[in-house]
C-alpha cells in the first residue's frame, strides 16, 4: 500500500514537472489562438479606447518608446516626467504597456496622457509577462526606430543618442538592432552580491552563450533599440514572454542575419523591483533550454507568425 501511494505521488510530480517545463510552449499555442480575438486588449490614444485588434497607429513619428509596466504606480511617474523632457526634441510617442497591474499603474498613466497626442497605453486583464507586454507595443508602433525601455529608469536617458548613433551605423537593408550593456559593472556588482547570484548568473550565462549560441555579454539590459522593420520580424516571430524573451529575440535576429552591436551604458539598481531573482532564473533558465530545444525539433520556427 505505501509503495502505490509513493509510486503514485511520483507520477503526480512528473506530470506537474512535465506540465511546468512545457509552459511557455502551451502559452505560446494559446497565444496563438486567442491574441487576435481577445478584445480585452485595449488601446487608448487621445481620450478614446480602441479594439487592439484593429488599431491602426497613423502617429507621424520618428521614434516610439516602448515602456512595459506590471506594478510600476511608484516608478513610472518618475520615468515619464523624464522621458517627456529628453525626448521633446523629436518627433515621438511613448506606449505604456499596461500587463495587467494590481496597482495604480493605469491611472498613473492616464495622467500622463491627458491632452498628449503622442502618449499611447495599452492595456488588458491577463498578464503576459515582460516579453508578451513588449510585444503588443512593439506591433503597435508607428516610429521607423523603437525603443524598448524599462519603467524603472534604470539606464540613464542620455545614452539614447549613443545607441541612435551606433544604430545609424550599422543598419543594413532597414535591419538593426543596438543593445544596451551593463557587462562594464559586472566586476564590482561580482563583488557585493551574494554568492547563489552570482552561481545563477554564471548558469545562465553558460546556456546563453554555449546552448543557444547567443554570443552577448548581456542580454538582459532592458535598454534595447530596433528598426521598425528589425522589430516587424523579431517580435512576430517571438515565441517567449517571460523574462527569457530578449535570448531568443537575439536567436531570431542572427537567424535573419541582422546586425546586432552591444554599447555600454550608464545603469543604477532602481529600488522597488518586484523580481524574485531566485525564481525568476530558473524559470529562465528553463526557458532558455527549451526554446533551443524547441527550434531543434522544429516544433517551433523561425518562421512562425502570431499573426498580430
């Protein structure tokens, strides 16, 4: 009788391990099925509330700002009040995605978007993940060069202008990707942190660049500028939503042999991450080995479209 109920909690395990290492592949199938149809993702521009599923951007702008927020009511204030100074000498529009925060996040935004023609948000119930909220913002935006940024204004604004220089550089047929990097910090951060981090960091590096030949010294940054025709393909193809998505956006661009340059950039820790740096990399951890497993077997493509 103990024997049959151990073997029996055994199996439940597995099928609850099985079930865990296969989710972002049955997310992804999900997505696929319902992304189009699901009018919960809403779009507001200029006072008035748009299916996403039709929403045409018609903005005459040179730069989007693409800034995914989860909980951010905080942050965002701070982050908005700058990037509404800074980037006032071009022609743009900055889209919050809205992933389904518990706070005030929203309303924090609709403040700001008061009476600002250029000041997308985008939002909905379900959250997504950092990934699947860059996604939706991404396809959604009308600027030739995009710029992907975090809420909490970690990487100084000035090095915009240095990562636009270094994209004009080397784009390529429309194809361009410039990602920031905090590779220079590593050495002292090394140092402080504690030593279980520091192993993560070693292993996820090794999957990164040894398992899905990603040859970045960070991939992570969440400073990241594309060409509107680099982002056009890399984020419809995109399969990941989680923390992991940005590894497989560099598989996808050196797959359609896009050039990617990696530039240095100024970078704080901003207090009040709602990251758990132990689960979230193993979750990537599992993310980054299945994507490249996936792609081997050819259950996932290269050429897969989630058809937004």
């Amino acid at each position: 009788m103990l024997l049959e109920i151990f073997l029996l909690l055994v199996l439940v395990g597995l099928l609850m391990g099985l079930k865990w290492l296969f989710t972002p592949y049955t997310n992804w199938k999900n997505q696929q099925k319902t992304v189009k149809k699901d009018d919960s993702i809403v779009v507001i521009s200029d006072g008035k509330e748009y299916k996403y599923s039709t929403y045409k951007n018609t903005s005459n702008v040179e730069l989007s700002i693409i800034i995914p927020s989860y909980n951010e009511e905080n942050r965002l204030g701070r982050t908005l009040e700058a990037s509404l100074k800074h980037f006032s000498k071009y022609k743009y529009e900055i889209i919050i995605i809205n992933d389904a925060s518990k706070d005030k996040t929203l309303e924090v935004a609709q403040k700001y978007s008061i009476n600002n023609k250029n000041f997308k948000i985008i939002t909905y119930n379900r959250n997504r993940g950092k990934g699947g909220a860059v996604r939706l913002g991404m396809l959604a935006a009308a600027g030739e060069i995009q710029l992907m940024m975090d809420a909490d204004l970690a990487t100084d604004l000035n090095e915009y202008e240095k990562l636009s220089k270094e994209l004009q550089k080397i784009t390529q047929n429309g194809l361009g990707l410039v990602a920031g990097s905090r590779n220079h910090l590593v050495k002292d951060v090394v140092v402080q942190r504690k030593w279980y981090r520091n192993f993560l960091m070693h292993c996820s590096n090794f999957i990164i660049n040894t398992i899905c030949g990603v040859r970045l010294k960070d991939t992570q940054c969440g400073f990241k500028l594309f060409t509107k025709n680099t982002s056009s393909i890399l984020f419809r193809v995109l399969h990941l939503e989680r923390w992991a998505f940005d590894v497989e956006l560099f598989m996808i661009a050196q797959k359609y042999k896009v050039p990617v340059s990696e530039m240095p950039v100024k970078w704080e820790d901003v207090e009040g991450s709602h990251l758990n740096v132990v689960e979230a990399s193993i979750q990537m951890a599992r993310d980054f080995l299945l994507v490249r497993i996936l792609y081997l077997l050819n259950i996932w493509n290269f050429k897969d479209d989630i058809g937004l």
